[in-house]
C-alpha cells in the first residue's frame, strides 16, 4: 500500500490532502464500532482501495495486523469472486518474504480481512533514500523477491500485479530491511484462464496488452525485470509497448553486468523464451552470498505451506463468511426486508 502514512482522525487526512469522503467514511468506521472491529482496536488509516477501507490495527494480545474492511451487503456481493481468490491464493502461500494471512472474519458492518502488519515503507521509497540505492542493497531485495516468487509459482500462484510499490520492507530487531509481497488482489491459481490486465503498465508484460489469455508466470517474470532495472535506476524501461529489444536498452543502463545478464533473460517480448524463477534462483549474482539455509529456504516453506485437505477446509469456511456478509449489516436491513441471515430476522 502506497502511501503508508499513519492518517488517525479526519484532519490529519485533510492536511494530507486526502479526499474529504474516505475522512468521513474513517469518522464514520470509528462511530460506529467505537475504535474496535472483532478482537482488534483500530490505530489509524493506511489507505482506501476500490474495496473499502484498510486500517492498522492492534489485538488485544498486542499483535498488530492490517485489516482490509469491506461494507457487507452490496460491497461484497460485487467483489465476491475477487475477495473469494485473492483470500485463498494469499491463505495458500506461507513464506518468509510474503505477507500473512492471519484471518478473515465478519464483524456487524464489515468483512474484515486481517493480514501481518509490516513496520517499513515500500521497495521503492526505500531506495530513494539518499545514499540507498547500493548495488548490494539492490541485490538483496531482488534476491528475496525471486526467492518469494519462485515459492509462488511451485504453489500454482502467480502474483499478476506486481510492482516495487507493493513491495513492502520489514524491518527486522537487527534493523536490517526484509521485502515482503504485500497485495494479492489480482492474484491467480495457474489452471484458470488470464485475460485481464491487473498489472500497472510499467511493469506489464508485453502480451498482456493483446488482450488474449496469456501465461500468468512469464508476466510475472516480466514485471520482475522491471522491478530489478526500477530497484537499480529508480525507473523502468517502456518496452512493453514498443519494439525495443532489451539488448539494445542495456548499454544505456548505469547497472552492474551480472543484473543486465537477468535483464536479458526477463524481459524478452516472447514470453516462451522467458526465463522462470526456478532458472534465474540458479544465476550465480543470485546465490552470491546466499547460506545453505537460506538457498533451501523455498523447500521449507513448502513442507510448511497448507496441505489441500487445509485448503479445501478454508475455501468452505470462506464461502461461509461470504455469504453471512452479503447480506447488509441489522442496521442497513430496510423496514419489510426479509434477510437471508436468520439472526437478522
């Protein structure tokens, strides 16, 4: 999420130049439900998406989490399949570089999807740090991305939407940086169809323009080559909707010759000669460095990862909270209106 300023009352999202609507829909979220949703006390505002509203929160045990709270009723009628996958391919995924699921509940106004709190900013704020932007740095986060990714990719799951934005930092008690993928809502198990363009464009892979169905983890493996020449130079190369070749983009590149090497492999116009994660986590500029324990890292997490039978149990579950929250808040139930939810009757 992008901006993360922390926006705790109305004026402060005034001052910040935030529309005035989504300060009254905070004032209104805090009226309502006194500061607390579920188990957790609302701390503050860090965004308003296309579904609702996404507040930091703190559990009563102190644990601090995000919460994307969506209206019920006709909120979650309209976004029911894009809730219903982004939930599932985020429950399916546990790594040490993806950002948790913890658990979705409903609360009386809200379906409230409850994921780990990271403490730092984005990738991409990171580096425009004075002084920052290092070739080790750059290195790192490309490191643990490709480590994220190729984890995704043996799951089935491909991210669709990424960019260095939702790329988030965690900082760690040695204060050391660690990246986390941070948004799935375009996210996509490989066995369906893609059509869509869910990627922001400077990172979309040239073939998802042609508005056809298309490899979901080659366009993947795309916006990674522009996310590696966006962490190193702070911009990205509009190839995408030319017919640039990147050979012909990389002399122009102030990068280190092992990062172009990748670049080359990335970002080709032909996606079935793209490189996967599987063979770029084999390049020796990404095990440069890298620990026994670290290099198998991806294994662990899938030994620890939710077995179908988990899966199965969940997607029921899911469908379960769906359902009780499309239907309106008590409050929200017009006079005569007969609702589906038996303890609203």
């Amino acid at each position: 999420m992008h901006p993360r300023g922390e926006l705790h009352t109305a004026k402060a999202l005034e001052l910040n130049v935030v529309d005035k609507k989504v300060a009254q829909e905070y004032d209104t979220l805090l009226a309502t439900t006194g500061g607390r949703v579920g188990a957790y006390h609302v701390d503050g505002l860090l965004d308003r998406g296309t579904m609702g509203l996404t507040v930091k929160a703190t559990h009563f045990d102190g644990t601090r989490v995000v919460i994307k709270l969506i209206s019920r009723g006709p909120a979650v009628n309209s976004y029911w399949h894009t809730i219903d996958r982004m939930v599932r391919c985020q429950q399916a995924l546990t790594h040490p570089h993806i950002v948790r699921l913890v658990e979705v509940f409903v609360a009386k106004n809200y379906l409230a999807i409850v994921s780990e709190f990271v403490e730092g900013d984005s990738v991409s704020d990171y580096l425009d740090s004075p002084g920052f932007r290092t070739p080790a740095r750059c290195r790192a986060f490309f490191q643990q991305l490709i480590m994220a990714i190729e984890y995704c990719h043996s799951r089935g799951i491909a991210i669709r939407s990424l960019k260095s934005d939702a790329l988030l930092l965690d900082v760690g008690a040695d204060g050391s940086p660690s990246l986390k993928i941070s948004y799935f809502g375009y996210a996509k198990h490989d066995n369906s169809v893609a059509r869509t363009i869910a990627t922001p464009l400077l990172y979309i892979a040239p073939e998802v323009l042609g508005y056809g169905e298309y490899d979901v983890k080659a366009a993947d493996m795309w916006s990674c080559g522009a996310i590696l020449c966006d962490m190193f130079t702070g911009s990205t190369p509009n190839l995408a909707r030319t017919n640039w070749n990147i050979n012909a983009v990389l002399p122009q590149l102030d990068i280190p010759q092992e990062a172009k090497n990748i670049l080359a492999r990335l970002m080709i116009h032909d996606p079935t000669e793209r490189a996967t994660a599987t063979q770029i986590l084999q390049e020796p500029w990404i095990t440069q460095g890298l620990s026994t324990g670290v290099m198998q890292m991806n294994d662990i997490a899938r030994q620890n990862s939710p077995q179908q039978l988990d899966m199965d149990a969940f997607r029921l579950d899911l469908e379960t909270k769906l359902t009780e929250a499309s239907v309106p808040a008590p409050a929200q139930v017009q006079r005569g209106q007969r609702s589906r939810d038996r303890r609203f009757v």
